[in-house]
C-alpha cells in the first residue's frame, strides 16, 4: 500500500524559514516524479514544485521560484521541500503526492497534508 | 502559462441523476489532463488521468472525454457519497506548470 506521510509543517513568522519532509512507502520511491500541491485555507489547489525520479530535473511554480527548493533522497524514500523567505500568502495546507510514471503524469497518490501557518 | 477554467462552479443535482463538469483550457494541453475529487479535509483523489482513462479503483460511473482545449467529467447515477469539489488539472507542459482550475463543487440534494 502506497502511503505518503508528511511532517515539519507549523507556525512561523514572516521571513522565517521551514523544511517539509514527505516519507514514503509501498513502492519504489525512485522510479516515481514527485510533486509538492498546496491549498490555502478556503482555496483552491496550487502545484509548488516537481522534481523527477532521479532528482536531476526540478521546477518551480513562479509564486515559490528561488525561495523554495525542491529535494529528494532516494536512499531514504523521502521528499524534501525548503522554504525560505515565508510570507503570509505561503500559509496553506501542503501535500506531496507520487506522480503516476516518472515523467510528465499526474498525482495518483497524495498524502494526508501538513499545514502552514506564516503570521507574527 | 496555461490557464485553467472550470464551470459551473457550483452544480446543485439530485441523487439518481447524472453530472457533467466542464473544464477549458486556454491553449491545447492534448490529452494531459486528469480529474481529482476533494472532500472536506481530505486530499485530493485522481479520478481520471490522460482525459478518460479512470484511475486504479474508481468506478465506472466516473468518465472524462475531450481532447486538446475542451473537456467533461460525467458522473452518473449520483450517490451522496458523490459530494465534493472537482479539479481539473493539466500536465502537458514539462517540466513547466501542472495547473489547477479553479474547481466545481457538486451538491447533491
């Protein structure tokens, strides 16, 4: 059973800094693209950031690019994001999910979301 | 950066009925695009990928069609359980955007 259990979500200030960790399990964690999705509260759902199975390729959505990074380590199944510069727009539920293949392809597992909360 | 539009935004339907939600593109995404449903403080769950094929598990009430800029989710037959909110998303552009429309939530009477 595919299960993706996110952690490190909490609240920070304005400008601080946070990494989001995603462990996952239940299938083979490097021949699978990962994504993280974030949904503000009362929203609806944005992609953040991709990366491919070997970690080579990442992209960032424009509202994130050069304060957040996208990360993996295959050899301990687990998915990485590191945001620096937080504002109070980034406060949002964030989810990683396991793309269907390891190229272009949708979210076929997601997991239960951590949440964000940027505010003095 | 392709913009995804999803209507109605709200659909107001009886149980026993069938669904259609509408989802445009704002330029060709082929046959990128998946479906997900959302229930209140769940994640999302793929329905549909590649525009009409259903994802492991989904039952055949679920089905998308379309091509290019211009796709639907039927669902019929509705149940109660069928209550949520419906995203389209695009996947088309590698290694760019996988965006979201806006969703549609489905209320069944």
């Amino acid at each position: 059973e595919v299960q993706l259990l996110e952690s490190g979500g909490g609240l920070i200030q304005p400008g601080g800094s946070l990494r989001l960790s995603c462990a996952a399990s239940g299938f083979a964690f490097s021949a699978y693209a990962m994504s993280w999705v974030r949904q503000a509260p009362g929203e609806g759902l944005e992609w953040v950031s991709v990366i491919s199975n070997n970690g080579v390729s990442t992209y960032d959505a424009g509202s994130v690019k050069g304060r957040f990074t996208i990360s993996r380590d295959n050899s301990k199944n687990t998915l990485y994001l590191q945001m620096n510069s937080l504002r109070a727009e980034d406060t949002a539920v964030y989810y990683c999910a396991k793309h269907l293949g390891a190229v272009a392809a949708p979210g076929d597992h997601w997991g239960q979301g951590t949440l964000v909360t940027v505010s003095s | 950066e392709i913009v995804m539009t999803q209507s109605p935004a709200t659909l107001s339907v009886s149980p026993g009925e069938g669904a259609t939600l509408s989802c445009r593109a704002s330029q060709s995404v082929s046959s990128n695009l998946a479906w997900y449903q959302q229930k209140p403080g769940q994640a999302p769950r793929l329905l549909i990928y590649a525009a009409s094929t259903r994802a492991t598990g989904i039952p055949a009430r679920f089905s998308g069609s379309g091509s290019g800029t211009e796709f639907s989710l039927t669902i019929s037959s509705l149940q109660s359980e069928d209550s949520a909110i419906y995203y389209c998303q695009q996947y088309n552009n590698w290694p760019s955007m996988y965006t979201f429309g806006q969703g549609t939530k489905l209320e069944i009477k």
